[in-house]
C-alpha cells in the first residue's frame, strides 16, 4: 500500500486552491502550495491545434471570457481570455498551458493530472519525460477502457482508475465487490503504474474500501470540503483525499 500517497494523509487541491482563486491558474497552484497542499489537480483539455491546457471545459465560456469549444480553438486564440474568479467576475489570470505548470512548479509539488478529452497527446507526456518527473505526476479521468490503453502506451507514467455509475452499482453489492473488482479490473490491477481507484466519496463505505485495499490499491476521493466528511473517510483508510477548500481542510489536522 501506499506507493503513491505521502504518508498516512494526502490532500489534493482541486483545480488548485479553487475556493480563493480562479480555478486552474497559476495563482490557484500557487496557493495550493503556500497552504500545504501534498498535490495539486489540475483539469488538461486540449485544444484544436494539441496544446494541453488548464481548463476543465468542454467549452470556454463555462470559465473564461471566451466562447466556443476548446478542442475546436487554436492556443493562439485562447491565450488572451481571461479566466472566471470563484465569485464568477473575471479575473485577470489567464489560461496556462500544463506544460507550463509542470515546468515552474514541478519542484515544489506533485500532481494530478485530470484528463478531460481521452489519453495524454504527446506533446504532454514529452514534457513530463523531459522535466523527469514521471514519479511526480498521476493522471486521473480515465475509466477502465482507456487505462487499459494507457498502460500499454505509457507504462512509465502512473494512472488512476475512475469508476463509472455502473461499476459503482455493482461494487456496491455485499458479497459480489469482490468478484467484480477482479473480474473487471483484473488485467490492470497487478501493473505497477495503476494506483489505485478514484471516485466520488459519497458511494464508499468501510467495506468497498477494504476490498479495494485487499488488491494492494489506494483509495482516492474527491470532492470533500467538510472537514467531519474528510476524518471519517481518514479514519477509513481513503488514502488521497481531493478538495476546493484545502486550507480549511488542513487546518482540522491542526484542532485533531
């Protein structure tokens, strides 16, 4: 256990400090960092022309002052937008390229890379193989499909294994968790790069996360802002826990 996860608590900043900075920018990781945060996530889109950027999408008007979809905008035409503050006026951050972050911050953090349009493109795990730091990053949004076809392409970077409704479904069904996990992650469960599973925290329970545990995985979570929620999902052995609202979340371990 824990081949990933640092030490017996790891919190993730979703989307970087989100709660107090625009989602996905350069000040939100800055935060994120300054606040104590073990990992960073951050959402990769990619756009018309195969440039990773920090956007969670599909399209730009969600968070930016752009419109449109990302995957049919050129970087050029993105560069200029500026990105939606957690109170929804505009900011002044602009959009950064993952390359980008993974360049300036990579000493100062890890992260988690949250794929929003299939598997990494090259030009991303270039740069992650040419900063050396494959052990510091773990891509996330990935359901079993496509962490079959990670792996055989990238069996040098780490991945996680999002769970879809159904598989939730039946991993919830005492007795049969067991026989499912295997049955339909077997192939992939025993791979040094696949970490663990990644999902919502509302479908665990002691006993999911036993079974899971018992295939020597780590247990991620995401998105806890309730720092009652987070120690009992600690206190359950989640190994990696994702939040918008770290600084809070930290500060309960300061009261314990």
């Amino acid at each position: 256990m824990d081949k990933w996860a640092t030490g017996k608590r790891q919190i993730i900043a979703h989307k970087g400090n989100s709660s107090a900075f625009p989602e996905n920018t350069r000040a939100s990781v800055i935060s994120a960092i300054e606040v104590g945060c073990d990992v960073v996530e951050v959402d990769v889109s990619t756009t018309k022309d195969g440039y990773s950027v920090a956007l969670h999408g599909p399209t730009l008007g969600e968070m930016t002052s752009g419109a449109g979809k990302i995957s049919e905008t050129n970087w050029e035409d993105i560069k200029p937008l500026k990105v939606k503050s957690p109170d929804k006026n505009f900011s002044t951050e602009s959009v950064p390229l993952v390359e980008e972050l993974l360049k300036e911050f990579s000493s100062s953090t890890k992260w988690n890379l949250d794929l929003k349009s299939g598997l990494p493109n090259d030009r991303l795990v270039s740069s992650i193989n040419e900063l050396n730091i494959q052990g510091k990053v773990i891509f996330s949004g990935l359901m079993i499909k496509d962490v079959k076809k990670f792996v055989k392409e990238f069996p040098e970077l780490n991945v996680l294994v999002n769970l879809s409704r159904v598989d939730r479904f039946l991993l919830g069904l005492r007795f049969f968790d067991k026989i499912y996990l295997q049955s339909r992650f077997g192939s992939v469960l025993s791979l040094p790069n696949v970490i663990g599973i990644n999902t919502n925290y509302r479908f665990l329970t002691a006993r999911i996360i036993r079974v899971i545990h018992g295939f020597d995985l780590e247990v991620w979570v995401f998105t806890v802002d309730e720092g009652s929620v987070m120690n009992s999902l600690l206190a359950a052995k989640v190994n990696s826990i994702t939040t918008n609202r770290p600084l809070e979340l930290i500060r309960t371990f300061e009261t314990e």
